[in-house]
C-alpha cells in the first residue's frame, strides 16, 4: 500500500486508527500502575477484574457483529466510542473494587461490540486479499499513534502524580470522541437489512480449532501489557521509565514491519503458517523475560529489549495469522457478525489472559516455562490442524482461496 492512503473512506478510517491508538498509548502504557499505585488496587485484584472484563467484551462481539449488520457499522460504532468515552472519564473516580469491576466491565462491553463493526467496515472498503494488507496497514498507523501516547505517558509515568495518570485516562476519552466524529463522517452503504434472516453460522470442529490456536497465540498481547510493567516492576533491577522505552521499541518495530509481516497470510493455510512461527518467536520471548530477573540493570535491559523484540515479532504474525483466517472464511453480506463469532472463539482461549500474565510473572522461571510450552503447542497445531480442512462449510467456493 501507499505510504498515505489515497482520499476517500480508507484515508479517514487511517486517521480514525491513529487518533484512536495516541489515547490508547495514552492510557494503556501507565493503566496497571494507574490501577495498582493511584487506585490502590492489588496486582492479583486488577488481574482478576481485566480477566473478568475481557469475559464481558468476549460475550459482546457475536451481539455486536449483529447488530453491526442489521444497522450498518457506522450506526453501530459511533455511539459505542461515545460510550466509552464516557467511561473513561469517571475511571480515575473510582474508590471501590465494585465501581471498579462496573468501569472495567463497561468498557470492555462497549469495545468488545465494537471491535467487529471496525473490522466489517474494512470488508467495505476493500476487497478479497486486499482486507488483510489493509488491516495490516492500519495496525502500522496504530502503532504510530499508540508511540505518540507512550512519549506522553513516559512523562505522566515519571511525574508519578494522580494528576498525571488522571491526565492518561481523559485523554484516551478525548481521543474516543475525536474517533467517533471522523467514523461518522466516512460514507457507507446502507446495511444489508436481511442479513439477519439468513441460516445461523456453522463451525466445523478444525474450524473452531484453528480459532483456538489463534486465541491462544493472540493472547500473548497480555503479556507486553500486562506482564512487562509487572515484570519490570517487580522481578528486575530495571528502572521503571524502561516499560515506556520497550514499548516504544515494541511500536516501533511493528510500524516498520507488520505489512510485511502480513505477506503470505491471505489464505487459511499461510495465515496457519504465521501462527507455527509466531508460536516459536514467543518460546524466545518468554525464555528472555525469565532470564531478566537473573541481571543487574544494564544486562536486565539488555534482556528485555531482546524479550521484546520477541514478542513483537509474535505479534505481527500471530494478527496476520488471525486476519488472514477469519477474513478467508468469512461469507458476504455477515461480515461483522461472522467476524464477531469467530472472535468468540478465538478470544475464549485468550480471555484469561490478564490474570494468567500476573500468575506467569509471580511464578517466575517455572511460570514462563509453562507459557512457552503452551504457546509452542498452539503454534504447531496450526498448520496441522489448517490442511485438514482449509474451507469451512459456510463458505462458497469462489471465496474458497
């Protein structure tokens, strides 16, 4: 793709993934420590209450998907950013582990419904194997924006204040409204208003299988967001201003290299192929982040530069391999809600994540160990279980490839 989309409707979807992704580098970079040091929660509570949130978004993209169809994702998405926005607003009010969980909770449903409404959306805009380099390229812009909200969180992170991580939440709500605007400036046809009438969606036993082994290898994100600050925190001798830097190596690396990541994975069995070696990058990452405990400072950065870089590299073919399934198999006209189903199962694996990244990071080298070997598992049943059955058999044969 070009390096700036041509004018039209994928320019501003752009520019709404790059105001959308400062807010969340915003918020995202400093949240746990918001959590645990402004909030006064404890570590096991906050993993257990994202893990529960991440239940509620996960029960909310099937619904959301639907309703995306029936009304059009434009009509969807926009009163669901306003929402969270608002949410975001009375997070740093929160004195009680019930306000908490509501918080959380809300705006996880309202991200979790929108999630596939953004990703129908692409299927507007283009066509065929093109979805998965667009997707690919509006994974690059976030990861600009969300190096921008990191720079401002750093600060945030080493003033330290309430004011200052209050500061990170609102400008992720501000950052919700400004999206919300631009998406509802995008024109789109209208929705398919019979989309809902046709036969229920059917999912082969590979299929949901292949799904799985997607959740598992995509919840390694968990791990950068919330088993870095952790580890960092509390098993190295690193300073804590180096959770913004990695981060910023993190977004950096996945801006210069997810479209080419992406390449190979427009069919079922070449994104099954990114996953096998997604699956071995993250047994390299988790290796490094048990041996950053073992360092003073300088070599513990050295270390987990090299973790990050890792589980970056995981990352990049673990959402192309994603990408390229789901929107393979995916049958027109039910994009989003075909999209939202697949995402219920491939998220089921991956919905425990927060909670297991804390467990992993309190258990040390045998928790690490463990996560390696799970992620190798997932990564090599991949392929496998991919030339079994490469079309499922809701799926016509022209949109077979």
């Amino acid at each position: 793709m070009a390096l700036i989309p041509s004018a039209g409707p994928l320019r501003v979807y752009a520019l709404m993934t790059l105001v959308d992704s400062v807010g969340f580098g915003l918020y995202g970079t400093g949240s746990v420590l918001f959590f645990t040091r402004i909030l006064g929660f404890s570590p096991s509570f906050v993993g257990l209450g994202l893990t529960v949130a991440a239940v509620v978004g996960l029960l909310a993209g099937l619904p959301g998907g639907r309703l995306s169809d029936r009304i059009g994702p434009k009509r969807a998405l926009v009163p669901l950013y306003v929402a969270q926005a608002a949410l975001f607003v009375v997070f740093p009010f929160v004195s009680s582990h019930w306000a908490f969980l509501v918080v959380v909770c809300g705006i996880a449903l309202t991200e979790g419904a929108a999630r596939p409404a953004r990703r129908a959306a692409i299927s507007l805009f283009a066509t065929g194997e093109e979805r998965v380099r667009v997707s690919a390229y509006n994974r690059a812009v976030l990861n600009v924006g969300f190096s921008v909200g990191v720079l401002g969180a750093g600060a945030a992170l080493a003033i330290g204040s309430e004011l200052a991580y209050a500061v990170l939440v609102w400008g992720n709500a501000a950052s919700f409204l400004v999206a919300a605007f631009l998406f509802s400036r995008i024109p789109m046809p209208p929705a398919d208003k019979t989309a809902h009438q046709r036969q229920a969606l059917m999912f082969t036993p590979r299929i949901v299988a292949a799904a799985l082994c997607c959740g598992v290898l995509y919840a390694s994100a968990s791990l950068l967001e919330v088993g870095l600050p952790l580890q960092v925190s509390e098993n190295t001798s690193a300073p804590r201003w180096i959770i913004a830097v990695l981060l910023l190596i993190n977004t950096g690396l996945a801006i210069a290299f997810q479209v080419r990541a992406s390449r190979g994975s427009e069919t079922v069995i070449g994104a099954a192929r990114a996953n096998r070696r997604a699956g071995f990058a993250l047994v390299a990452g988790c290796l490094f982040f048990a041996a950053s405990a073992f360092f003073g400072i300088v070599p513990a950065i050295i270390v987990l530069i090299a973790a990050v870089v890792a589980l970056t590299a995981a990352e990049l073919l673990s959402s192309a391999g994603q990408w390229g399934m789901s929107y393979a198999l995916a049958p027109d006209g039910r994009q989003a809600e075909f999209l939202g189903a697949f995402t219920l199962v491939s998220s089921a694996a991956g919905v425990a994540g927060p909670y297991l990244a804390t467990q992993v990071v309190t258990h040390g080298v045998m928790g690490w160990a463990i996560a390696a070997a799970v992620f190798v598992t997932a990564g090599l049943l991949a392929p496998v279980i991919a030339r079994r059955q490469e079309v499922p058999s809701v799926v016509s044969p022209e949109r077979s490839a």
